[in-house]
C-alpha cells in the first residue's frame, strides 16, 4: 500500500494537496484499486492535518459527518494512527520533492 498525493490547481486557498492509497498486488481483491477523497488542509497556524472521505448527516441545524473510513473494532486511535501514516508520508514525499 502506498499514498499517493495529487497537487490541485485552482483549489481552495488552505488546501495543500489531495491523497489516495493506493493498493498494491499483495491485497486480494482490492489489488489495483485506490481509496480516494483524502485530503491535506493546512490550519490558520500552519499545521497540516488529514480528513477522510465522509458525507454530511443531520437534521435541521444538527449536522454531523460520517467518515466512510472507520475502524473495524470502533477504535477512534485507529483513524488518529491512519492519519499519521498519510503525514508521515507527505512529510518524507515534501522532503524528496
């Protein structure tokens, strides 16, 4: 598996990149294929964080997102640890650049 980052033109000004895991041969069905919709935002005080894929959900005011990236074992450190992969590989894929 590896994460691929994709550098938008015209994106939204806190945006710094887009990223896909990519899966490679060793997973079975998945071989091939790419989990997209990640993206690197960076905050007002120049730190860089992750969100995964999710859509919207509520009612009225109340709105709440769900990430389609969960943990198998509804473990919320398995997220936190999915995200620090994606840094650790923008900051190794920065420093190359």
């Amino acid at each position: 598996m590896r994460v691929q980052f994709v550098q938008k033109e015209n994106g939204p000004e806190r945006l710094v990149c887009e990223a896909e895991v990519v899966f490679g041969e060793e997973v079975g069905p998945l071989a091939g294929m790419k989990l997209v919709g990640f993206s690197l935002w960076k905050s007002p005080e120049g730190e860089v964080f992750v969100t995964f894929p999710s859509r919207p959900i509520g009612v009225g005011n109340d709105r709440r997102y769900f990430d389609y990236l969960r943990s198998a074992e509804g473990v919320a450190a398995d997220a936190k640890r999915v995200k620090e992969w994606i840094l650790q590989e923008f900051r190794v894929h920065s420093q190359a650049a």
